[in-house]
C-alpha cells in the first residue's frame, strides 16, 4: 500500500495557511476543522512550512504575545514531505524513528494532500485487518 | 419519519457490484447489532463473485472456495442478488436515489494503469487484465484474440497479477487442463510457441511485491525454468540499510528465494521464465506492420525518498529485448460510473464526495 492510496481513501483536500496570518487564527482553523496542523502556503501557493499544534505550544511559554504574532514566527520551516509513491511501511517508520505527527505530500512540487499519523495507523490497522481475515477465509476454505 | 433501521423502515442498501467487496460490505451491514437492512446486489453479469470468477487464477482452485462464505452471506433474508442488470444503461443513479437510503459503490479497479511510454498501444501490448479475465472465460473478453506464435513476451509488473500472468504462460498444456482455464483459452495456450517469459521489475529485489507462495510456486513448474540475473538479485546498500531496520522475515526469504534461482543451473525444460530487476520499459518499438517487437528497458538505480521509500531513478544504460507480446501489470485503475463523481488524479471514487451526509472532519 502506499500514500496514494490513502490519499484516495481521505480525499485531497489541505486545510492551508498563509504566513503573515496570526496564531489566533490559526487556532481558529484548527479547532473548526478537527486537525492539528496546517500547512503553510506563500502567495504562489508553494508549500513553505508547517504549523502544528506543537510548535505553538513549544513558543508560548516564552511569549505571551503568542496569539497576535505572525504564523512564520513559529511554523517550521525545515519540513520532511512525502511522495505518492512512498510506501505504508517507510512512512510509518521514518514518522515514528522522527516522532513526526503529520506529512504534507508533494507531486511535482504541488501540494496534492496530507497524511497523519492517524490516517497511517488506520491504513497499517485494516491492513493487518484485511489480512487476518484473509489467512482465516483460506484457513476455513481448507476445511470445506 | 425517523431514521431507517428499523422493521417497520429497513435501511434499503443497493451494491453495485458483486465482487468480494461487495459481499463484505453486504456481510458488514448484515452483522450489525439492531439494524434492520435489506441489501440488494446488482451485477452488470448474470453471475456473481468479480474478481474471484475472473480474475482469481485457475490453477488457485483453492482460493475459489472463498465463495462458501459468500454463498452464508447472500443466503440471509435481507439479502437479494440481480444479475444482468447495469448500472447506468438499465438503472441510473436518479433510479437508485429513488429506491434506496444508501448506494455503496464496490465496482472494482476494473483496468489497468498506463505505463506512459511511447508505443505501449502496438499491437501485441496488452493490460493483464484482458488476458486475465479472457483466460478465466469472461463473457467481455472471451472473443480476444492473442497471438502465442512468439517466442518471446514480456510481463511488465512483480505484482501478484504478474506472478499470474507468467506462470499461465508457463505451464505445459498438461497441467493447464488440469485446472478451471476456460476451455478456448486452454486450446490457444496449447499451440503457444513461447520459449522465453521475461518478468520485468522497475526496482529491486526487496522491494517486489510478489508474495513468498506465488514465487515459489514459479520455481515448481513442470515445463519452464525460472531465472535471475545474479547481479540484479544482489542486495544495494540502500535496501541491505533498511532490511536491517525492519528485519522483515518475508523479505528475508524473499530474497533467499531468488538467490537460489540465481544460482540455479540451466535444465533442459522448454521455455525460461527470466525475472528481472531495475530496469524500466522506456519505449515499445514496433515493426512495419504496427506490431511489438521490442521493448527498450532502462537500467534503474534506487534512491531514498524523504520519507524513507526506495523509488527507481534512471540511468543512462539501455537494453532492447525483442519481445512479440507484452502484457502491462503495473497496478489498476477504477472506472467512472455514469452520474457518479470520479476523482480523476486517483481514479477512484472518493466516499466523502458521495452523498454520505458528513462534512470533512
């Protein structure tokens, strides 16, 4: 299984950010979507960054001012991407070994999607599913 | 009128579709604790069980008998099957809507995905799919017409479908007629005069998506010898690093497997089953008449994505095997469905864009 197929399952749909917008809003976006990170868009739409819940809470014990302030002030801008070609397996480890919570994934550098750790313990969870119900279906057929 | 589910207001499903997912879907809703569901399954064939009729290999009778559990399934009260019935010519989703609460959609990946190279539409390049299910007698396909008078074919792909593909190829018309092949496909197979079958990898070793059994399996055949190149079975740096890592034991015996093929000596069985790694098809060349006679391959190294994935990257090595067949099996697609919206970049058809109520969560 690889990334696409999850992306196929979920739907490709990002929730973005601009950099200039504030952690206030970004709250915001959170809260009303469900999620806990954002990807970060300049104006050419290029991917940029990343916001996670993390990183504002890493800033906001040194910065009361934290709400008001500027998402590039905060979001991490050195940010690991997947392909839709990567494997289930190689996501899996590299964001568990990297304790790396969400992967923007990148098609020829367009944002195409974006997969969490959620969505690749899902994926791995009905695929062990899948399996154990197969070898039990191949099991029970030998008996027939 | 309150929510469906109930005996008085069942929850009416229609399954497109009568395949495995179909029938998992249908067991799912039937299963479930306090929910009244009538399920009816339509099927643009008069028979049931997709994939498992046509596309399940006919020397695996075995795995057929999954359709025992299908048969438990469909014998439910709530259950109803009607074959011959197509979804867009004799109902439309205007007629469904009308009838029933809920429309799963378990069509299947019907075709194949497109290699995207120049000449992958000569005569002679076909998708798996066709040979798999005019082999396996489906009514769609069993007028096709593939021509065996050549020595040589190559089999893009190392998935299952591959392994498949392959080994029908190989097998002596003695133990073809010993399994469930539809009888015309059994007749033609019987004339073939391939001698070499050449299964072609785009990246290494560990990373085939062959299973262990199915490998094996090539290396039992009565009539074909399997092969691998030693030098394409070796281990690269990049994939010994991450086998390491995740200590994997199917690899592991994946790749014992091969290196014994690798090792193995020349026989005297009448064809040669040769599978091969890192190399991609670049181009089908074909001859006056618009038929394939070769296939250019590139030679690939691999390279680590950020995420960890080992991918295939091209070098500046060619090869050209004459090849008068080809048969691609790099992964299937989904088909749109008349008035169903399609995700056309993953060819499929996303749930949340059906009518199932939710908003992105």
């Amino acid at each position: 299984m690889n990334i696409q197929t999850i992306l196929a399952t979920k739907g490709a749909h990002v929730i973005t950010i601009r950099p200039e917008q504030a952690i206030r809003e970004a709250l915001v976006l959170f809260i009303r979507h469900n999620i806990g990170a954002l990807v970060v868009l300049d104006d050419a739409g290029q991917l940029i960054g990343l916001l996670a819940e993390r990183d504002i809470i890493r800033a906001a014990p040194m910065n009361e001012a934290i709400f008001s302030q500027p998402v590039s002030a905060v979001m991490t801008r050195d940010i690991i991407t997947a392909v839709p070609q990567d494997d289930l397996m190689s996501v899996a480890n590299t964001m568990t070994e990297m304790r790396i919570r969400h992967l923007p994934v990148v098609d020829r550098g367009r944002l195409v999607g974006i997969v969490s750790i959620g969505d690749v313990v899902k994926a791995q969870r009905d695929h062990y599913h899948g399996e154990v119900d197969t070898l039990q279906t191949q099991l029970l057929a030998g008996d027939i | 009128m309150g929510q469906p589910g109930t005996d008085t207001n069942p929850l009416r499903v229609a399954i497109i579709g009568a395949g495995p997912s179909g029938f998992y879907v249908a067991e799912h809703l039937l299963n479930q604790q306090g929910l009244v569901v009538e399920i009816d399954m339509l099927d643009r064939l008069p028979t049931p069980y997709g994939l498992v009729r046509g596309g399940v290999a006919p020397d695996h009778q075995k795995i057929k008998a999954v359709t025992a559990t299908y048969d438990k399934i469909a014998a439910h009260s709530g259950f109803h099957f009607y074959g011959y019935v197509e979804f867009g010519k004799d109902l439309t989703l205007h007629d469904l809507r009308e009838m029933y609460h809920q429309i799963v959609y378990t069509t299947g990946a019907q075709t194949d995905q497109h290699l995207g190279i120049p000449g992958e539409d000569l005569h002679g390049s076909w998708p798996a799919t066709a040979f798999v299910a005019w082999y396996n007698g489906h009514p769609d396909f069993c007028d096709y017409q593939f021509d065996f008078s050549h020595e040589r074919v190559a089999v893009v792909g190392v998935g299952n479908v591959a392994v498949d593909v392959a080994r029908i190829l190989c097998r002596t018309p003695e133990e073809l007629a010993t399994t469930d092949i539809a009888d015309y496909a059994l007749e033609a197979l019987r004339h073939s005069r391939i001698k070499e079958v050449h299964m072609l990898g785009r990246r290494g070793p560990a990373q085939a998506v062959f299973t262990n059994p199915e490998l094996k399996e090539l290396g039992e055949l009565a009539g074909a010898e399997v092969s691998v190149l030693p030098e394409e079975v070796a281990l690269d740096d990049l994939s010994r690093i991450a086998l390491e890592k995740s200590q994997d034991r199917a690899t592991y015996r994946k790749l014992e497997l091969l290196q014994k093929y690798a090792a193995q000596k020349a026989t005297t069985k009448p064809r040669q089953l040769i599978i091969r790694f890192l190399v991609s098809p670049v181009e089908l060349l074909g001859n006056a008449d618009g038929q394939v006679a070769a296939v250019r391959l590139v030679k690939n190294v691999l390279y680590a994505t950020e995420a960890g994935t080992l991918r295939p990257s091209p070098t500046d090595q060619f090869e050209t095997l004459p090849v008068g067949l080809v048969f691609r099996s790099v992964g299937y697609r989904g088909v749109p469905l008349p008035g169903v919206p399609f995700d056309e970049r993953w060819d499929v058809i996303l749930s949340k864009c059906v009518n199932c109520g939710r908003k992105q969560g």
